[in-house]
C-alpha cells in the first residue's frame, strides 16, 4: 500500500506538469499593488528581466516615480486603479490587451490588513479588508482569465500569506481573507490546469515593507523586501503551486496547523506572543 502510494507521488510530481511560464516577447505582466512594499519590488524585478509590466495602485504619483526610476530592458508602465472598482480592473486588462496585445501573467498583489483584537471589532475594519483583499483580486482575477482563455495560455499568482494557514491573533479579517484566496487558488487550479493557465499562490511570512511597519511587535524572521521579491520571481519561473518566504518560518507555521488544537494554541501563542 505504501509502496503504492510512493509510486503514485513519484510519477504525480508538481515539477513533471511544465505549465506554462512566460516570457517577455509573450505579452505583459499586469501587477496590483505596485506602488509599495512587495508589488513595488517584483515590478522592478520583472522590468529588469524584459517584460512590460503594467503597475496598479491607488497612488498615481508613486507609480509615476516607480516607472521614471526604471531603465534597460523592460518597463513599467502606470495604471492607477483601486481594485474594489469593478469596472477599472476591467478597463485595465482591455487597456493592456490594446496596448501590450497580450496579457501573459497577472499578479494579484494589492492588500490591506487592519489588526484587530476580538474586544473590538468593527464592521468597517471586515468589510475594508474584504473589500481589497478578496473583492480586489476577484476583479483583477476574472478579466485576466478571460483574456487568458482566448490566448490560451497565462499565469496567475495570488499574494495570500501564512496568516491564511489558520488563525493567528489580531488577524481576524485578514486571516479570513487570505484563508480564502489559498481555496481559491487551489479550487481553480484544477480547472485552471487544463487551460494551459498557471495558477500560484504565494505565501509570505512577515517581510519589512509599509504594511508590517504597524506591527508593535518583533516579527520572527523579518525578511527584505528585494529579497522576497527575487523569491516571487524565481517562483513565478518554476513549477510550484505555492510561493513561500522565508521557508524556516513559513514551513514552521505549516508544521504547527497540523497539531492538535490544544498544541497549536499553545505553540501559535510562543511564536507571536499572543
Ligand atoms: N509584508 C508582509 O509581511 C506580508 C506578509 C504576508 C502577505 N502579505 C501580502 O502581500 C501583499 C503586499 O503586501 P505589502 O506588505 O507589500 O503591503 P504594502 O507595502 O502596504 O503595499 C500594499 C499595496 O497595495 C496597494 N493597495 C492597497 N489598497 C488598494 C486598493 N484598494 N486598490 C489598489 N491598490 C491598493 C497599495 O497602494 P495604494 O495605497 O497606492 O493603493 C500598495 O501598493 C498584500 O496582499 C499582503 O497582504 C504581506
């Protein structure tokens, strides 16, 4: 049975699958969340390597500086939207489809996490989080597969994070949220495969961009914000399903989700401090 079991995991391997990854002369890259911290920082890599990235966020004006500071092969070209707006996610992936002619990789990046503890929870601060984390990558995920499924070909990648492996403290809508993007992701991967559409969820552990900077507490394994953005890049190349940085941290959370709740508690409480 065992011995069954390891041939079946050996000839279903991630790697054997060869899905498509794209390159530069396939189409442009179409990023949310560009204007700071990890989005701004893949955009960079990407452009680096050649492709034509387009960069969404609200802030118009950083986007403007983020593709003035690019030179070389690739470029960066601004597109200003708020990702809870429908119809501009929409706007934006025929505004690439127009100018680019394809749309080859779309990453689904923006995001906004509000701590809270459970003595004060507002509505408001569930239905911001909700509003971008999942409402925004539905508006960007669904146009970018439809003009995927006409070219017959794409990746999509979506930025959750290890809060989405299980609950952690002060993460209630935010964990909610990114728990629900890794189903996501993992549901339409199925479907996705078979379109010749590589579908990718990526992970972080705590990386030092604006977004931890509210964070009163010391974050285990902080990574760089080029660096996480290099482990982005190399993922988007490869074959795996899930993206995850910094491994010794994201691996140990991982770990800790399949203990027994009593344990877990116990462990989750060490790790973050409550
Ligand atoms: N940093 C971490 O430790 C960490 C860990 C796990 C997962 N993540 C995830 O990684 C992603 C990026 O995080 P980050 O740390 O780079 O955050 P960040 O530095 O705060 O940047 C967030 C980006 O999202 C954009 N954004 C926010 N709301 C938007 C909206 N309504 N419409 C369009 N753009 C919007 C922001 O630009 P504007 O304000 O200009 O719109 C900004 O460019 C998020 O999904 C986050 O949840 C981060």
């Amino acid at each position: 049975m065992i011995e069954r079991f390891g041939e079946f995991i050996s000839t279903n391997k991630e790697d054997d699958l060869a899905l498509y990854t794209a390159k530069p002369e396939d189409g442009a890259v179409w990023i949310t969340g560009a204007s700071e911290g990890i989005g701004k920082a893949v955009a960079r890599s990407l452009a680096s390597k050649g492709f034509i990235v387009y960069a969404s966020a609200r802030s118009a004006d950083k986007l403007k500086a983020l593709a003035d500071s690019v030179s070389g092969r690739g470029e960066i070209v601004p597109l200003s939207l708020d990702v809870t707006d429908r119809e501009a996610c929409d706007k934006a992936v025929r505004k690439i489809l127009d100018e680019a002619g394809s749309l080859s990789v779309t990453i689904l990046n923006a995001g906004t996490y509000v701590p809270q503890r459970a003595n004060d929870l507002k509505f408001e601060d569930f239905d911001k989080t909700l509003d971008v984390n999942v409402g925004g990558v539905l508006n960007g995920l669904l146009p970018s597969i439809d003009a995927m499924k006409q070219a017959g070909r794409g990746q999509i990648a979506i930025v959750a994070s290890v809060a989405g492996y299980g609950g952690l403290p002060k993460n209630g809508a935010y964990g909610l949220s990114k728990a629900g993007l890794i189903n996501l992701a993992e549901t339409l991967k199925f479907d996705l495969d078979r379109m010749n559409i590589k579908m990718q969820v990526i992970t972080p552990g705590f990386i030092d961009t604006p977004l931890t900077e509210k964070n009163d507490f010391s974050m285990p394994f902080l990574m760089d914000v080029d660096e996480a953005a290099k482990r982005v890049v190399r993922g988007l190349e490869g074959q795996r399903f899930e993206i995850t940085f910094p491994r010794r941290f994201t691996y140990l959370i991982k770990l800790v989700n399949h203990f027994a709740y009593p344990l877990y508690f116990l462990a989750v409480r060490k790790i973050t401090g409550g």
